[in-house]
C-alpha cells in the first residue's frame, strides 16, 4: 500500500467466530477483520452443523478495495460476504462495524 508517495505495509487479522445458535445444534459463522489497531468489519458466513466440515477463505480484492470471505459446505453453494477497506489515514469507517454484504456465490 502506498500512502502520500510512502510505502506502508499493512497487517491484517481475521479472527473466525462461532456462535451457537440458541436451541440448535448449529453455530453462526462470522469473520472479523483487525488491522494496526483497528477494527474493520464483521462479516457473518452463515451457519454451520455441529461437526460439518466447512472451507473457509479470505482475499483481498485490490480493484475494488475489499476484503472477500467464503464460505462453503460439501454439497452447498458458497456464500460469498464483502468488507470494504479505506486507506489507514482515513479519518473514519466507510461503513457500520455491524453492515453486512452477503450474496450467494451463484447469483454473480
């Protein structure tokens, strides 16, 4: 990333999160994104069946300055869920800690 004619490397991490959905043997899936001491954005995958096996992934997509994470369980559609990233030296958040962007991976 380059910021005013300066390289700046930017660490990002992203904490899995599991939520047990009260009365239910499945959980709710969400990724939270931390980068230099900053929150970015959570996002919710879906949910998953305790002992389902689920693939999980996360990249940055630089054209359009955003985070993409999937997820997806043998014989499902994946589930694909945006966080938009501004520069560090934004003054604020372009969007709510709480947005979501989710969209079925079939429907692009």
């Amino acid at each position: 990333m380059n910021l005013n004619g300066t390289s700046h490397r930017l660490e990002v991490q992203a904490f899995l999160i599991l939520e047990r959905v009260p009365g239910s043997k499945e959980f709710r899936v969400s990724v939270l994104l931390h980068a230099d001491g900053q929150f970015i954005g959570k996002t919710s995958l879906g949910t998953a069946a305790e002992g389902q096996e689920i693939l999980l992934s996360l990249r940055w997509d630089k054209p359009k300055q955003r985070f993409v994470a999937t997820s997806q369980a043998a014989g499902n559609e994946p589930v694909l869920s945006f966080i938009p990233f501004s520069s560090p030296d934004a003054c604020r958040l372009p969007f709510s800690p709480d947005s979501r962007w989710r969209v079925a991976a079939s429907r692009n």
